[in-house]
C-alpha cells in the first residue's frame, strides 16, 4: 500500500480539503484478506527458547495499566514495585515499558518509578470519550506533563474524525503534540467506534501527520479493544509512513490482551507486518493491566518445567 | 437388516463443561476384557491437562461457595441421573471389566454417590469444633475445601472406583481434574456425560482420558493443584509423582499396592484427606 506519490505529505495537511482527499485516497483495506492472514499468522507456534525470549520482550513491551475511578496512591505506588521489579525472585526479569495513570495519580507514579527507567505514561484530553473543548484537554495535557509524565496518551474526536472533519482532529492532535514538550504522544484511535478498517487506516495516517510518536488502539473503555486484525492495519500504517518519510513511530494495542498467547501472537504480526526493527519497546507497547500476571507465570512454565499458578506470582 | 454396520464412537474428553477434542488430536481404541473393540476414546495430552486445571481452578470460587445444602442436591440429582443411565453402566462395566456382575457394580456405585452426597453438609459437624481455650475468646475449627484436586481414578475398578474417589472431592467443596482408567475408560466418559447434563456446574469435574503415565506427571507438579489423589497411579512412577508434589506442597491421597476392595463399607477417609481446617479466634463479648 502507498499513497499517491505525486501528493507531497506537507501538502497534504495544507486544509481540510486536501486532508481529506488524501486520506480518501488511501487505498481501501481488504477486510477477508486481512482477517485471514492476521488469523493465519496466529497460528505461528514459538517454542522453548524463542518463547521464553518473546515473553521477556513482551514484558518490556507492557505499559502497566491502572484506569479506574478508585484508584489510590498506594494501588499506584504497588503498580510501580511491580513495574520495577516484576518476578522480584528472578533478578532478570526486565523492567516494563512504562506505568499508565490518571493525570493526578502521575506525581505519585513519577516518585514510584524513581530512576529505574520505567516512563510514566498518562491519559489526558478528557480521556475516555474525548468531549470536552480544546483548552481543557490542553490543561489536561499541561497538569500530567507538569506532574512529570513521559509519556501522553491522549485520545482523538472521534464524533468529529466520523463526521469527517478531519481538520479539525488534525488540528487537535498538533496543538497536544505541541503542549506535550518532550513526552512522547500516543494517539488513541478508539477503533472499537471506527466500525471499519477504512476509518482506522484513515484516523491511523491522521495521527501520523499530525505527529504523534505512537498510535493506540483502544482506551480500554470500549469494546472491542484490540483486535488482532485492526493492529495488522495500523502496524501496515506505520510501515507505510517509514517507507515514506524514513521516520519510525510506534504502534500500541491496548485493552483485552490478557494472555501470553494472544502478546505472542501480537509480536508475530509486529515482525511480520511492520518489521523487526519494530521488536522494541521504543516503537511497541502492550496496553494492559492482567497480562503481566500471565506474562510471568507462563515465564516460570518456561525456566522450572512445570506449570505455574496464581500463587506464585504477583496477581493485582 | 443384521448385516447393518453399527456407528463406533469417538469419545472426547470433558472439560469445563465442554467436550473438547484433544489438544494433541490423539485418540486410542479403547477393548473389552477379550480384545474385542469398543470404542475410541481421546489420548490426552499435557495441555489438556493444563486446560483442565484452569478449568477446575475457575470452577473452584462457585462450588466451594455454594451452601453445602445445595451442593448435596446438586449431588443427589446426579444419583437420578446415574440411575436412568443404569443400563448404559451395566452393560459398560461388564464389557470393560468382563464381569457378570455389573447390574450389583453399578448399584454399589449409585448409592456410594447417594451416601458421599449425604455427607455434604455434615462435614462441617463432623470435622469441625468449638474449641475449649484458656482465654475469653470463641475458638472455632472450620473445615474448608483443599481446592484443585488431581485424581488419578484407579485402573481395575472402573466405575465403583471412580465413583469412590471423585464422589467425596466435590462433596466437601473441592472440583477435580480426573485421569479415567487407561483400558477402561468408558464409565468415565459416561459418567461425565452425566454431570454435563446435571447440574454440577461446569469445570467441577474435568475427565481427561489417555495414558495415565503420560498426564500425571504434569499434574503432580503443576503448581496451581492443591492435592493429588495417586490411587490409579503405576507403580513403577508413584515415587516420581509424589517427589514432583512434594515441590508445590500438594495434599497427597496415597494408595497402597494394589487396589481396595471398593465394595467394601467407605469410610470418612477420603472426605477428611481433601480437606484443610480453619480456626478461629474471636473475642468473647462484653
């Protein structure tokens, strides 16, 4: 897949109706071929030494998620022990890719992570739904990157980006970028309200152009979450933009992923897809709260020999 | 119409309330005592095994929390159940066993599930206590389910066996993974057939068919089973089996050479030895 060549990416964001041309004019998404190969693809089988090196990536790869109304700073401060320090009786464990919060939890979860190299990611723009005005989901942005946030996840219009003011997301997206400094953006899609394929390629090279470092699937709020297929698509869009631009921007599917299967069956279509330049935690990340658990309990099926169980490991 | 050719049946393993093929797509021809076929049944495998575990660990929060009341009519209706399938068992056992002694087999068994479902809700009289101690406090003992336990179900006697050794871990509250007698797997199969159709609730009994060496070793040391019941083990890897245990503390039901008579009275053995007890201590009032 490849946008016309001749449309100069610059140009593209010139006004709405250029924006809208060009993603208009991106080619349709094969819903069965899709499906079928993400399907197919699931069914690779990553045994012994490869499985124990794709658990540990994986784990790399988790942003540890806590999103509920009653969070607290001890349910935060637990959440940052264990992102520190997962299995804390097998030393080699790595650390997880980041903690992801509410913006007033992010103090709390910055002094939890210390200097062990863990970001702190949070939620902004009047996450879940998105509906507020611009300035307040710009002092959303402001409060979590004053608290220290490394990363902001924030979430796009998607009433606007399905009534086809893509301008207007467009514009959204650049003014966050611009109130985020150096903390990375992830743009969430919510694909689960995109109904089709078309729309997430579509949102996906919106979120791009406009500069976001990452593009998320889902909140977590909605389902479905990620689906294999939807991340095939946008990893084909983040492929698509470095052919393009030469730049490489992450992909993160979030909500849903529970087991070390279905993380196994993600990094495939992660090394298929776009690429294995894209197996690090720089450029893709598991939004998740549970599949850590299994993440270790299926690495310790792995290095003991026999099957592991909820007693033994940590389970939040 | 004699020469019709008759269907031979494909059995599947139950788990979770489902009957799933084998993971490993395996089955094995299952004989009578002569040599003569009877059925094919599905050869388990060690993921089959793990799946039975998550399956039981799920069921375990529902069963061991339903009021021991209720469960004992969950129980009592299998006995109905078991009893409208009499023939199917009779004619099961005889072929499995070679006996002529199924239709008194098959009535031991019914009412060895009739009398362990009597036990659900004197467990608690029975092996609990109100403690006398020295101090202005109520002591109470509670008995409460071990958890998940793993059942290997003995070899010889296939139906009134299984019935002794599975009936009393789900009276007192545990759910079970069960390893069906390897050559004579057929009650099994039919009595899980039963509880699909009662009202136990799904993943209380999990039955996994196939070659008992081959499944208990897994068993005997996954981590998230809580007791394991070596009746039908071999004798050539018990002492493997209980060393595999002994690393996760699993509660171990041990089984001397040979099988127990089971047309013997039961006793209250096999309720006892799946059960832990609970004390505690409360203060007096004012």
């Amino acid at each position: 897949m490849s946008a016309p060549s001749t449309t100069e990416l610059s140009e593209v964001t010139r006004d709405d109706a250029s924006l809208r041309r060009f993603l208009h004019g991106l080619p349709g998404v094969d819903q069965v071929g899709v499906e079928q190969r993400a399907a197919t693809l699931g069914t690779r089988s990553i045994k012994k030494a490869s499985k124990l090196q794709a658990i540990d990536t994986a784990i790399s790869m988790v942003d540890l998620t806590t999103l509920e109304g009653a969070d607290t700073p001890g349910k935060v401060r637990t959440l940052t022990a264990k992102a520190r320090r997962p299995d804390p009786e097998y030393a080699e464990v790595p650390h997880v890719g980041a903690v992801c919060v509410y913006p007033d939890l992010v103090a709390t979860a910055v002094a939890g992570v210390g200097d062990s190299g863990v970001g702190v990611a949070s939620v902004a723009t009047a996450f879940p739904s998105g509906r507020s005005n611009l300035a307040v989901k710009l002092a959303d942005t402001e409060l979590a990157v004053e608290a220290g946030a490394t990363e902001i996840d924030m979430v796009i219009d998607r009433g606007a980006f399905l009534s086809g003011r893509y301008g207007q997301v467009y514009e959204e997206i650049v003014a966050v970028k611009a109130a985020c400094g150096d903390a990375h953006l992830k743009v969430i899609l919510e694909t689960g309200e995109l109904s089709t394929y078309d729309n997430v390629r579509r949102a996906s090279w919106l979120a791009l152009l406009a500069g976001g470092d990452f593009i998320k699937t889902s909140t977590g709020k909605v389902s479905p979450a990620a689906t294999l297929p939807v991340t095939h698509v946008m990893l084909q869009a983040v492929r698509d933009w470095r052919d393009r631009t030469g730049e490489l921007r992450g992909v993160k599917p979030a909500g849903g992923i529970r087991t070390t299967k279905d993380a196994i069956r993600y990094l495939v279509a992660v090394h298929e897809v776009a690429g294995p330049e894209w197996l690090t935690p720089k450029l893709f990340r598991f939004g998740a709260s549970s599949l850590l658990n299994d993440l270790l309990m299926q690495r310790r099926t792995q290095l003991e020999g026999h099957y592991s169980g909820p007693d033994y490991v940590t389970v939040d | 119409m004699s020469d019709r050719i008759s269907v031979a049946k494909t059995y599947k393993l139950y788990i979770g309330g489902a009957f799933p093929r084998s993971e490993s797509g395996r089955s094995y021809p299952v004989n009578d005592s002569r040599g003569g076929f009877l059925a094919n049944a599905s050869q388990g495998s060690r993921k089959d095994a793990r799946d039975a575990v998550a399956a039981a660990r799920k069921a375990f929060p529902g069963w061991s929390g339903a009021t021991a009341y209720n469960r004992g009519q969950v129980l009592y209706r299998v006995a109905e159940l078991l009893e409208g399938r009499r023939e199917q068992f009779v004619a099961e056992v005889a072929a499995s066993e070679g006996t002529k002694r199924g239709e008194s087999i098959v009535d031991a068994a019914i009412d060895r599930w009739v009398w362990y479902a009597g036990w659900t809700d004197k467990v608690a009289s029975v092996f609990g206590a109100s403690n006398p101690v020295a101090g202005p406090y109520f002591s109470f003992s509670v008995p409460e389910p071990t958890g998940v336990v793993a059942v290997l179900a003995p070899q010889a006697s296939s139906l009134l066996g299984l019935v002794s050794v599975v009936a009393p871990v789900i009276a007192t509250g545990n759910t079970c993974v069960v390893v069906a007698s390897q050559d004579r797997p057929l009650p099994a199969i039919t009595l899980s057939e039963v509880l699909a159709t009662s009202d136990v609730p799904g993943g209380v009994v999990n039955v996994l068919t196939g070659r008992t060496a081959e499944i208990a070793p897994w068993l005997a040391a996954h981590a998230d089973v809580n007791a394991l019941d070596l009746t039908g083990a071999p004798e050539a890897i018990k002492a493997d089996l209980e060393r595999a245990a002994a690393g996760t503390v699993k509660r171990l039901v041990r089984s001397g050479r040979g099988e127990p008579d089971w047309a013997r009275e039961p006793d209250v053995s096999r309720l006892r030895a799946v059960l832990e007890t609970k004390t505690v201590w409360h203060p007096m009032g004012v």
